[in-house]
C-alpha cells in the first residue's frame, strides 16, 4: 500500500484521481498542493484528499508517488522545486497528454 500520494494540481484530472483513491482506500495519506494553497482547501471537507500541503516542497517530503497534474508547460518548473525533497524511492508520475517534452524535462532536471 502507497502511504503517501502527493497530487500537483487538483483539477478536473488530479481531483478525480485523487477522489478514487480515497474512496477506495488505496493509500493512507492523499496530499494536494498547487499554486494556491487556500483554493485547494475545499478539496478536504469534500474527500477528495486528507490535507493540503503548505507548499509544494514540503507536500513532496517524505512521499512515495508523486503525481504530476499540471500543465505539461509547467512540469520542468515543478520537477526543479521538488527534486531536492524526493527520495531515491520516491515514483513520479504524470496525466499529461504527451510524453516527450516530459521525459525530457525530467532528464534535465534529474
């Protein structure tokens, strides 16, 4: 069982996986986090996820899977803000619809 879930970016993609996880009880902590923290924190009283981390980095601490619900543009972005807090463990994920800038900007980052 994955302990910790951090989702960045709690859209339509990121709420609805982050819901699904919960409703099945497939990881103990769900963790949202975005660029605004106080926009996020209705997604608690409506069970889409169990807190709302204060900021991105601190959100990713201690994680075992990370998802990436961003726009693709930004994901380079997110990658350098979280990398030094990730553990070697650490799996990262992502729900953008293209897959190459990704890889590539996560081969410039790590």
């Amino acid at each position: 069982m994955i302990e910790r879930m951090v989702i960045i970016g709690l859209g339509l993609i990121g709420g609805s996986l982050g819901l699904a996880v919960k409703q099945r009880g497939l990881c103990r902590d769900v963790v949202a986090c975005g660029r605004d923290p106080v926009k996020l924190q209705g997604a608690v009283p409506r069970g889409i996820v169990d807190r709302v981390g204060e900021s991105w980095e601190e959100a990713v601490d201690g994680a075992d899977l990370v998802v990436l619900a961003t726009p693709v543009g930004v994901v380079e972005t997110v990658l350098r803000k979280i990398a030094p807090r990730l553990s070697p463990e650490t799996i990262i994920t992502d729900v953008g619809s293209t897959k190459c800038s990704l890889i590539d900007a996560a081969q410039r980052v790590f």
